[in-house]
C-alpha cells in the first residue's frame, strides 16, 4: 500500500521498520521538526527522523498541518492510508480524510480506558494490571476513533514505564501490519469504542513528578515506577534531588519519609517502599547499594 507515516518518538520506530520490511511504499514520513536539546543546545532530530533518513524515505517537519499549503501538499502523496503513532500533532479533518482509506493510530492503551498523550504512564501510576495497544481509525475527537484491533499485556506488580513501553511499542508494529492486511483485503471490521470506562491520559507536568511520601506505600510505588525512567519520580535529601527510578514493596512504618534502615527504606502514609534504583542530579542512574556508599543515609534520618 502506499502509506504515509507519522511519528516522533521511540515508541514509533518499531512500527516504521515494520512497516518498511513488509514492503509498504511509504510515500513520506512526517516527524516534530528536530528541537535543541543537550550541553551543546545543538538541534537534535527526533528518533523517527533519524530511522526515516537510515531508510532512505522521504521527510516532512511542519510546524503544523492546519494551513491549506500544508494539506495540499499532504494530499498530493496520493496515499492509501497513514499510520499515525504518537506524532504530536493535531490532524484536521482536511488531513484526516486526505488518505484514500483514511488514518490509522497506534495508540498505547486499551481504549477507551487512557485516551491522550500519557497512555503508558497513566495506565502505571494508577495501578492498572493490564494494558495493550489499540489500532483505531482517527476522527476529529481526541482518541475516539472506532477500533480495527487491540491486543493486551499484563502489567507485573513492579514493571516500569519504561519496561511496558517497551512491550508495547513491537506489539504496536505487529497490530498495525495485521490491520493494514486486513484493510487492503477488505475484510478490516471497525467496532465504535464503548461508552463506559472512558478516562484520560493527561501530559505528565513537572509538578506532578515529585514522590509525596505521605501517601500510602502501594500508591507511592506506582508512581516511582510510572514515571521511571522518564521524567523520573523524585525526592530530596540533603538538599540533593535525587530521582527514584525503582522500588518494591518494604517492611515497617513510621513517619511519612522516615527512612527505616540502611537499604533505603523509606515510611509512607500507610507501609513503606524500599528504593532499587535511583539516580543523583547529573549522575547516571546507580542501585541503592551504590548509591548509599557515596551517600549515607542513616535510619532515623529523613528526605522530602
């Protein structure tokens, strides 16, 4: 089929290698313009850009699809369909309807639980024990599209963001091959999303990040580990910020950010969490065993 792509992170590059192996002519690929970022501050393109270039495909960076110029030009790649997968900007009806079979999205969720732009996160920090990828055909609402397929994951007790994501980025490039199958068949079968259980996956803010240890201990995990790696749950002591990136389950109580022992176990609201992995300000992330040789942090101390 001839396909346009579009995408911008990580999590979309799985399903453009997939794409291009199963011998898709994908006409152009559409990506966030390359943004400065590091030390240097030097313009660093986004990962779908950089495998687009590997691949040898076309490449398009508008700052944004909703002039006349820009559609048009979209609509010249004479397309069959688009595939969308986390692209970071809004499509208006003149785009979506451009492609002969309209666009496709992979989104990280089993819709409609988790619509928007933090699906993975969201699914983590609420303690969910499941989640998956849906494919929907787009329309103009924020994830309401009717679905062609999902497939499911468990989530474990102690995974991470960035494990689940890592599940679900290949399970996305399978599902999306498979609905492309079927859609150039003509045996592809749209079912609207139900009307119940319907929540939203907000963009995770800064002020959200830091860990309030006056919660209880299951809900003060699964923020550490929904925001692990990235933008990372955090503490402070000492006057360091100190980013948790890996916890379990720890034994006794006390005051909310006591800390219990000589393994970094700290007191919640209600139980206690035990830190695996955490990382200092301009360090690499580090275990606790590692962490606590250059840092001692004794029991009966306190972070924040």
């Amino acid at each position: 089929m001839r396909l346009i792509f579009m995408g911008t992170p990580d999590f979309a590059v799985p399903t453009l290698i997939e794409l291009a192996a199963r011998g898709h002519e994908i006409v152009a690929v559409y990506t966030r313009a390359p943004r400065r970022a590091g030390r240097g501050m030097e313009l660093q393109p986004t990962p779908v850009e950089r495998e687009a270039r590997r691949l040898g495909l076309p490449m398009y960076t508008p700052k944004s699809l909703k002039d006349s110029a820009a559609q048009s030009a979209l609509r010249a790649h004479d397309a069959d369909a688009a595939v969308v997968v986390a692209y970071g900007l809004i499509l208006p009806k003149e785009v979506l309807q451009a492609p002969r079979l309209g666009c496709f999205n992979v989104h990280a969720s089993l819709l409609p639980r988790w619509r928007g732009a933090a699906p993975i996160n969201r699914a983590i920090m609420a303690g969910d024990v499941e989640s998956g990828v849906t494919i929907m055909k787009m329309d103009e609402g924020l994830d309401t599209g009717a679905m062609a397929m999902v497939d499911h994951v468990r989530i474990a007790p102690d995974m991470t963001a960035g494990e689940l994501h890592d599940r679900l980025a290949p399970l996305g490039a399978n599902l999306i091959v498979r609905t492309l199958a079927a859609l150039e068949r003509g045996s592809l079968v749209l079912m609207p999303q139900p009307e119940h259980g319907i929540t939203y996956a907000a963009k995770i803010s800064k002020d959200e990040t830091r860990i309030d240890w006056s919660k209880p201990a299951p809900n003060v995990h699964n923020h550490i580990r929904g925001l692990s790696p990235f933008p990372g749950a955090w503490f402070e002591f000492g006057g360091v910020r100190v980013k948790a990136l890996r916890s379990i389950r720890g034994d006794g109580s006390g005051a909310p950010g006591r800390v219990l022992d000589e393994q970094l176990t700290i007191a919640c609201g209600e139980g206690a969490v035990r830190l695996l992995q955490v990382q200092r300000a301009g360090k690499h992330p580090m275990p606790a065993e590692e962490f606590l040789r250059g840092t001692p942090v004794k029991a009966g101390g306190t972070v924040a």
